[in-house]
C-alpha cells in the first residue's frame, strides 16, 4: 500500500495536489483513494491494510447507503417473523430519523466523528428519548452490515445519548381513593377487567390476550401464556420473563367466576373478548371504556371549557398506570425484589429496581435498624 503525491494544475491555471493510496483489496485488485491531507491518507491506508488483511475490507464503488443497510435490517427483521409492531417501529425509525440524516452515506466512508455529528444533529432536532432511539437504530442497522461483510465494523456501537435524571419518567400510581372510585363506578362488564389489572399488574396487551384456560380459579393463579399486541394478532409474551403465573385474591376469584357465565363467547375463548369475541383494540378499550369510566368516577382533571361553558375533562390514567398501583400494593406488603420482579414480568430485576426503587424506601424500618446497630455498639 503506497502513499504519493500527485499534482497538477487546474483548468483557472491554479496548481493543485493530493495525496494519493494506492492498495490492492482482498481479491488483488489495485484501487485508489485520494485524499486533501497526507495525514488522512496515511490514517486511511493503516485502517484500510488492516481491513484488506482481516478481509473485511469494502471499496467505496461497491459500498451501499445506510439507507440501503437499514433496509437489509428491516427484511431480517421481517424474515425472523419478529412482530408487526417491532418491524413497524424500524420502519419509522428508519424513515423519519436515520434516512433523512444519514441515509445516503456509504457505509464505507461512515466514520465515527460522522456518527457523533448525526447524534449531535439529531439533539438539536429530536427529543433527547427520540434520540437515543435513532442512534441505537443506527447501531442496529451497521451491526447488520457488519455481520453481512458489508462493512468492517460497527462505528456507532459506543456512541451514546447521555441519560440524565430529569429525563425518566416518573411513574405515576392512582390513590386509594381513586382506585374504590373506579371500581365502585365500573359497570358489571368493566369491573373484572379493571380489577385484574390493579390486582395482577398484567400489561394490556397481556390481559388482552388472557385466556379462561390460562385462570384457575380454583387454585386462584392466573398464567400469562399470551399477548394480543396493538394489530389485535396472537402471538408470545415479548420475553422469557413475560411467561409467568401470579396469585389472586378470593374477591377477584369471586368477581371472576360471576363474569364467566356472562362473558361473550369467541373462537379464542377470552377472558376479556369485545363484544364480537375477539381481542379488543387497544386504543377502542382505552377511549370508549377506560377513559370514560375514570371521568364518571371523577378521576380526572379538567382541561378546559367547550362553547358551552362545560367543563372539558381529561382522564388522568392510562392502563399501565394500574400496573404500577399492583407493584405498590405489593410493596408495601414487603414483598421480597425477586417475586415482584417475576409477578411483574421483568426481565432483570435492574429494571425492577429502577422503575420501583423509589417506592422501596422504608424510613421506620430505616429507623429502628440504625437505633439497634446504635445499642449493639454501645452495649
């Protein structure tokens, strides 16, 4: 691999100079690069011969886009019957933050310092959360390439989007008080529903998905086999963790049994069927039941007037906003990290901890083990 100079003069008469790589590939084919600077030249050619030794290196001629790449990465995800939602997500992230920043880049000349700018660009933007997202894409799409041969390795494996605390979501759990108000104003059909949900923690595609089979109400457990996702369609819970049986009180044991002699009948035999039988949609379950109910019981807030002088009011809870007030419950009853970490489905008890963590704090229990370590020492 050899580094010259090479001069000439413009058409204006001005006198120019390059510098020059002259290599051989993999294959033994000469090629050149050309370069402003000797020290870039002389910084390319010690990747590039590495490259060629390692046998990963790929010319610019035949180098594809990143937008190119992030389509590889889409069709794999696709090919690996990943779920409609998640290759739906890729391609929203592909569409509207990778390809109109970076997606006509070659993936031969994608450097490290062109991935720092994109993030740089994409602050200035996006929000910080949005961000983080599209980077890791980014990440995801050269990973791809990498492990195809396309490029030589993955420049945006540590570039990152810094966390900072302001930026978590706090998570928001109903009172008491609001939590007796939903059910004491939940219809007959809507109350086993709301009830599973503030006593089980299960996840609304979860509790979409449940099935008779999957409630003993004998032995008073509830399985978690299935998911209805946002498309309405069947499929595994999202991770292994996702797989696990909790127990129910006998006042939703009771509530339960009562809701199965008049719940509808479908093909998929649900435990929480729309009227037809089939999986709610998500969105259909939130505004036209959820939504309503909470203002109903008064758990909202108001939001406005309408031409009329009333009140325009908004719901404050979402479902998974019940999820977090079973964790609580659960909590306070002391329950030990490693069970609330499989009753909620966490993968990592980390993620357990840092969702709920806040709510372990415990300032009595805090307060008597410094005053018995006080007397021990002491004594």
């Amino acid at each position: 691999m050899a580094i010259r100079k090479r001069q000439w003069t413009a058409p204006d008469g001005t006198a120019k100079q390059a510098w020059l790589v002259d290599y051989r590939d993999q294959e033994g084919k000469r090629r050149f690069k050309q370069f402003a600077r000797k020290k870039d030249a002389d910084a390319w050619s010690t990747q590039t011969g590495w490259e060629v030794s390692k046998g990963v290196h790929t010319p610019d001629s035949q180098s594809i886009t990143v937008a190119a790449a992030a389509d590889l990465w889409i069709t794999k995800a696709e090919a690996e019957g990943r779920e409609r939602g998640t290759v739906d997500q890729y391609r929203r992230l592909s569409r509207l933050h990778v390809t109109p920043l970076i997606g006509a880049e070659k993936l031969s000349r994608l450097t490290r310092p062109a991935v720092e700018a994109y993030r740089d660009e994409l602050l200035k933007s996006r929000s910080r959360v949005m961000a983080g997202k599209a980077l890791r894409a980014l990440s995801s799409i050269l990973g791809e390439a990498e492990r195809r041969g396309l490029v030589a390795q993955n420049v945006a494996r540590n570039v990152k989007v810094a966390k900072v605390n302001r930026d978590k979501k706090k998570v928001t759990i109903p009172t008491r008080s609001e939590l007796k108000a939903l059910l004491d104003h939940a219809s007959n059909d809507m109350r086993p529903l709301v009830m599973l949900a503030i006593f089980t923690g299960l996840r609304s595609s979860e509790f979409r998905g449940l099935r008779w089979q999957d409630v003993d109400l004998k032995a008073g457990t509830v399985t978690v086999e299935q998911r209805a996702d946002r498309y309405r369609e069947i499929g595994p819970p999202k991770s292994e963790a996702g797989y696990r049986t909790i127990p129910i009180a006998p006042a939703l044991v009771k509530e339960l049994k009562a809701w199965k002699l008049r719940c509808p009948n479908g093909e998929l035999g649900l435990v929480f069927p729309n009227t037809q039988g089939g999986v709610w949609e998500y969105v259909h379950l939130l505004r036209r039941q959820f939504f309503p109910l909470q203002i109903a019981a008064g758990v909202c807030d108001k939001v406005g007037e309408n031409e009329e002088g009333e009140p325009i009011l908004k719901a404050r809870y979402g479902f998974h906003d019940l999820r977090h007030a079973a964790a609580s419950a659960w909590i306070k009853q002391r329950i030990d990290l490693k069970r609330l970490q499989v009753w909620m489905g966490h993968s990592s008890i980390q993620i357990t901890l840092d969702t709920y963590g806040h709510l372990l704090a415990d300032a009595e229990g805090d307060a008597a083990l410094i005053a018995a370590a006080q007397a021990d020492l002491l004594n």
